[in-house]
C-alpha cells in the first residue's frame, strides 16, 4: 500500500481528510481533483477502515469510472474495492439486479441500447401507422423520453397485472413502446433512473436498506447532474449524510443536455474546499482563463495559480482572411515541430464542427496528418457526400455510385424492387443506372430526372456555388435536414457553399468550371491519408473536456461562432455564460503554449463582416501578444454586437462588455419602470404596473379599472 498523503498539496488533503458531512469541493481545472478523489477512498478504507461494499463513488464516464478503479488498486489491498465505483446508470443496473424482483421482473432484465430502442420504436410506429424515418425515429424516441419523465408509466403499464389492449398499442406511442420492452422485460436508460427511483419512493424497506448500507457517497463532475441525478444521490446519503460532491461550475458546459450547475452553486454544503493549484499549464495561460471565467457570475469565485515557470507568451493571430488565418496556424504548427515537439502534442479546437473545413483543406495542403477527434472528416460527412454526389451526377451521369447515394435522398419513395429492376436494366443494357432510369422508367422518377436535367442546364451558365444552392432547395434535401432540426448539418452544408464561393473568386470562370471543382475536391475527399501515424488533433471544444495538450491553438474566435449566436440568443445571460465556460474549458486544456486565432471576412452565422470576439477583448492587452494589425473600427463591431455598456481606456484593464446582455441593456434603455404615470390615445390616463423580461412591452392599470399589455411606442409619460 502507498502512503495515502504523498504527493497532496495542503488542499487536496483537506478534502481526503473531510470524511464526514455534507463536504463541497471545487475544483478547478488541472488541479487533481481525481487524485483527491482516489486518495480519499483509500483513505476510507485503509485508515478509517470501512468496508468498500459500503462507499459509493459515482462518475459521468465508464471511462473515468475505469481510471478511478485503476488508481484505487494502486493504494489498497487487493479486493478492497468493488464495482461501486461507476457511472450513475452503471449503479442504478447494479441497484435493480437486487431489487426489481419487487415488480415482478427477472433480475437478468435486458438493458436496452440505442439500437435496440429504435428497433423497438419502428415496432411500435408500424402498428401506429407512423412513418418510419430516421427523422421521424428519433422524434419518436424523444416524445417517449418526455413521456417517461411523468414516471406514471410505470404504475399503468410495467407493473404485474398492467393490461395493454390492442386499441392502446394503437393509439399511444408510449403504451406501444413500453409493452414491447415488457416482452423482453427491457429497461432503456430512461427507464435504469425512474425504475430505481420508483423503487426507492415506493418500498421503504429497500430505501433503508441502501441508506444504511452507503456510508459514503462521492460524486465526480457535480456540475453536470442534472435534477434526477441530485435526487437520487440525496435520497441515497439521506441517512448518514456522508456526500461528498466534486466539480467545477466554471466548467458546466452541458446545459443544453439537463445539467444544472446551480445546484452544485446552491449545495447545502457543511464545509467546502478549493482546489486551485493546476499543475497542467503555465502561468500566463492561467492569467488568460482567470480573466475570461471572472465575467461569469453564476459561480464560485476562485483563481488558479501554479508554480510553474511562466512559459511562452499566449499569441492572438488576426488574419485578414480565414485562409490568411489557417496558413499562419500550419507555420505555428511547423516551428513547434522543428522545435522538437511530437505532432500528437498539438490540438486545434473550434466551437462547431463546420469550421474544421478550412483548416482540413490546409493541412491536407500542407502535408500535415490530423484526426477528427470523436468525430467525422469535414468531406466525410453524410450532408456534405450527398451534396458533392448531386454535383458529380449532374457532372457525369455515368457516375452510379453518385446515383445509388442521392436516388433516394430526400425520399422518393423509390422501393428496393424498383431500384433493382433499374439496376437489372442497366446490366443488361450496358448503361449507367441514371440512362436506364431515363429510357425504362420515366415515369416513375420524373421529379428526379427533372431535377438532374434541370442541374445540367444550369451548370452551363452559371457558378458551381449558385448551382449546388439550386440543387439543396429544388431536390427538397435543404428542407429534409431543417425538418430534422440539425443546426449542425446546415451549418455544414452554409459552409460548403462557403468554400466553393470562396474557390471560385479566386480563380477566373474558365477555371472554375463544374469539372473543375470536382476535380481539385478529390484531393480532399480520398482516403490516402488514412495511415496509423501520430497526428494532431482536431476536434470541438465540447469534445476536448478532460483532455489535455502541450500546444493549443483555439480558432475562429469572432463573434457569433465563439460565442455562437443561436446560443447566446436562446439563453441571453445563461446560454453567454455557458459559452464563457466553453472558453475557460478550451483555455485550460493548454500545457505549454496557447494561441488564440480570428480573422477578418464573412460570417455565415451573423449574415455581417466578421468581428473579434468579446472573450478576446475580455483579456486583459497586457497578458497577449498580438499578432496582425486589428483595425480599431472591428473593435467597435465587437462591441456593438455585444451591447457594450462601458468601454475601459486603461492598457491594464480589459474593453468591458455587458455581461448581462439583452436584459440589463433592456432595462438601461426601458422607457418606463412601474410605478410611473402613462397615457393612452384609447384607454386614457392609467400606471405601470409591471414589464416583461425585455421592457418591451408593460402591464398598464388604467383609471377606468381596466388593464392592458402595451408596447412602449403606444405609450406617452403623463404629464400628471
């Protein structure tokens, strides 16, 4: 066994040490917060002497709940751990092996995966009568989701002696979903959480049993519970009150997904510690994320610091151009690597997944190897293969395997029998699918042929980039995928055509010829570079959490793509403040150097000119060194876009940004509060008696004892 408190700073063996009560602890990024985790369970075990059967060590991953495991070994006796170190999913499968005989279920029940719940959801939409796309599918799935989150589903249909009729398979998506799964007797994922707190909530003896058997309960990552997650951790530790909770808020970056970060905020803690020693990046790369984090204020206030030296400078490029931008990332790239460094020590993060084009095509350019990260190649994405595909028929109309991708892409409802007959006429003719759909079966695909012959027209008159745009919208495909409700697909799709505008205005007409394009895109879309070598990594920021590198370059740093747009619109303070969180994550990944991109040109997100974004000038000048001339008048734009309510002329201090965006400044330029007199041409003399969230509009009592909801420029102050 390993000394418990060798290599723990003063802070981490706080938390090892507080074994009692309801204990918080903060930690930041890179400051160990696994290792406090480990060392803590072995010091339950080894000094206090409890029994491992007894400790409960929750986490977000099967993989950290692996690394967890392996640490643990390492500092106790063997089998003086259990499998109770898991993920909340793996404990509540573990909970039901024991418990669900209670419903009249087999403790061999079935868990059911992703697949295997589709499978079940097409039975169930056969029966319904219910199309059965992927679209459709998913939607299908969704609705159950919401539908088992009411919990009374157990009670009507899981339960012994629950009766589902034909009429309400028929008739209601849930009945039908879950009496297939009672067949088999399957749970889903929703199903692991509600059944075991169902369990909980309904036989006491059970509740009383786990409370007194788990003296000790850990949680990794607290920020990301969400609300069924807090409920069954508190319900669990409700006996000995031994929780221990560990996260960092001002990493909570999945929100859009449950998380409730508040919670770990608000948590009733006895006692809480910060852990805010990094041992991962040097002090000017801390500076950056501290400055950054600071303008958030759903949090809990604390600075890293390290002891390491300070490092090389944080860089800001801004680049005339995005190609001026990638090309200056593949020179930084270059002298890191002559300097010695390994190409995998190096990611490149972004914000969505279309803005991996760009830097793609310049490292395939430039010889470099890349990975997408968790991920999908840029020209291996289905929307973007449909779209070339669409080209290349319209190109060659020999090309079948362009037709066998795109026949039935939006649906046509061409049948596999159909497709087949096609194909046996096309053998035994000797000509393409296309010329055998053309000569035999007219008829029967007349929109499609209309189309292509249509695209072949076009195509000789005009731009490559005003062809594929007519394509999207006539073939119905641009309308498919904003059905599906996937931003990130039409995204991708904006920045295809965003690329091809930008390859042909700089080239001449003659050179940018349908042919052309396909020609130079190959380059980009074989699978030469498919090799087992060490290569850098791209990938989103999101999917960067937890992971570390020597060198990170964060690219695309304009407003409206980081921050994205749609984000801070849908959420105003909180969805900013989550993008701020998404900074400080992609900051804090960065061991040794940093460097911090943006450029000049068109953003697709915001339909303007590009403008640096707020986190940049949230920096504080001092703490980077810019590279490239940043025109004073993008500095305005900047603040423009980000409703800036004060500007800072000190060197020393960052530009100042509203944080509070759309609702502070709504309320700085309210024409009205409550309280004050108003008249109507209509309704008369009256007060204000409340505002909506904007102050757009205000809730009016008038003299007459009437009350209406008025906008502003209905409205005069009174002279009364």
């Amino acid at each position: 066994m390993t000394d418990i408190f060798k290599g723990l700073n003063s802070r981490q063996r706080e938390a090892v040490e507080a074994t009692e009560g309801r204990i918080r602890v903060v930690a930041g990024a890179g400051t160990g917060k696994t290792k406090a985790l480990t060392h803590r369970y072995a010091y339950i075990v080894n000094v206090l002497g409890i029994d491992p059967a007894n400790i409960l060590c929750l986490t977000f991953t099967n993989k950290a709940a692996a690394e967890m495991r392996s640490r643990i070994s390492e500092m106790v006796q063997s089998g003086d751990y259990n499998d109770f170190v898991c993920t909340l999913h793996g404990f509540c499968v573990k909970f039901l092996r024991q418990e669900i005989y209670r419903l009249g279920f087999p403790k061999s029940f079935t868990v059911l995966d992703e697949e295997d719940s589709k499978a079940i959801a097409k039975q169930a939409m056969d029966e319904m009568g219910i199309k059965r796309s992927e679209k459709t599918v998913k939607q299908f799935l969704e609705a159950v989701g919401a539908d088992k989150a009411l919990l009374g589903y157990i009670d009507t249909y899981m339960l012994p002696g629950c009766v589902v009729t034909d009429e309400m398979r028929r008739s209601s998506r849930l009945a039908g979903y879950v009496s297939r799964q009672m067949k088999h007797y399957a749970l889903d994922f929703d199903d692991l959480m509600n059944v075991t707190k169902y369990i909980l909530d309904h036989f006491p003896e059970a509740a009383e049993k786990w409370q007194n058997a788990l003296n000790y309960i850990m949680v990794d990552e607290a920020q990301d519970c969400n609300l069924d997650d807090w409920d069954l951790v508190e319900r669990l530790s409700a006996k000995h009150r031994n929780l221990f909770v560990v996260g960092d808020p001002d990493q909570a970056i999945y929100e859009w997904r449950g998380a409730r970060p508040d919670l770990f905020v608000n948590f009733a803690a006895e006692r809480t510690i910060v852990l805010d020693e990094n041992y991962r990046s040097t002090p000017r790369i801390l500076d950056i994320a501290n400055c950054v984090i600071s303008n958030n204020k759903n949090r809990i206030p604390k600075d890293l610091f390290t002891r390491k030296a300070d490092g090389k400078a944080v860089i800001h490029f801004h680049g005339k151009s995005e190609k001026e931008e990638m090309e200056w990332i593949v020179s930084q790239i270059r002298m890191i690597l002559a300097g010695g460094a390994g190409i995998n020590d190096i990611a490149i993060l972004y914000r969505s997944t279309h803005q991996s084009r760009a830097l793609e095509q310049e490292l395939l350019n430039a010889h470099l190897d890349y990975t997408i990260w968790g991920g999908t190649r840029f020209f291996e994405r289905r929307e973007i293969k449909d779209a070339l595909s669409y080209l290349r028929l319209v190109s060659n109309q020999d090309d079948d395997i362009s037709f066998e991708r795109i026949i039935n892409v939006p649906s046509r409802k061409l049948g596999k029998k159909f497709l087949d007959s096609v194909r046996d006429a096309a053998a035994r003719k000797g000509v393409s699918l296309y010329s055998a759909l053309q000569i035999y079966y007219p008829d029967k695909a007349e929109g499609f042929i209309a189309l292509i012959e249509d695209a072949k027209q076009f195509a000789r008159e005009n731009r490559v980039s005003d062809l594929l745009n007519r394509i999207l919208e006539a073939s119905g495909y641009k309308r498919m995928v904003r059905e599906d409700q996937d931003e990130d697909r039409l995204e991708n799709l904006d920045e295809l055509l965003s690329s091809i505008r930008f390859y042909e205005s700089v080239r001449t007409p003659d050179e940018s010829t349908l042919a052309d394009y396909l020609q130079d895109i190959a380059l980009y879309t074989n699978d030469d570079h498919r090799r087992d070598t060490p290569t850098l990594k791209l990938m989103t920021i999101h999917q960067a959490k937890g992971l570390e590198f020597s060198y990170v370059f964060i690219t695309g740093l304009s407003e409206g793509i980081f921050p994205n747009m749609r984000t801070i619109r849908e959420g105003k303070k909180n969805g900013e403040e989550e993008e701020r969180r998404l900074m400080y994550v992609a900051v804090t990944r960065a061991e040794k150097a940093l460097f911090l991109t943006e450029s000049e040109g068109y953003n697709i997100s915001t339909k303007t000119n590009k403008y640096p974004s707020r986190f940049l000038a949230e920096i504080r000048r001092d703490l980077v060194v810019t590279e490239g001339v940043i025109p004073p008048e993008l500095w305005k734009g900047t603040r423009n876009l980000s409703h800036v309510l004060d500007e800072e002329t000190d060197p020393h201090r960052p530009i100042r940004l509203d944080a509070d965006f759309e609702e502070e400044r709504a309320e700085y330029n309210s024409p009205f509060k409550v309280g004050d007199s108003v008249t109507h041409p209509v309704f008369g003399e009256g007060v204000i008696v409340s505002t909506n969230k904007d102050c757009s509009s205000f809730e009016v009592k008038f003299d007459n004892g009437s009350t209406r909801t008025l906008r502003a420029g209905f409205l005069k102050q009174s002279d009364l």
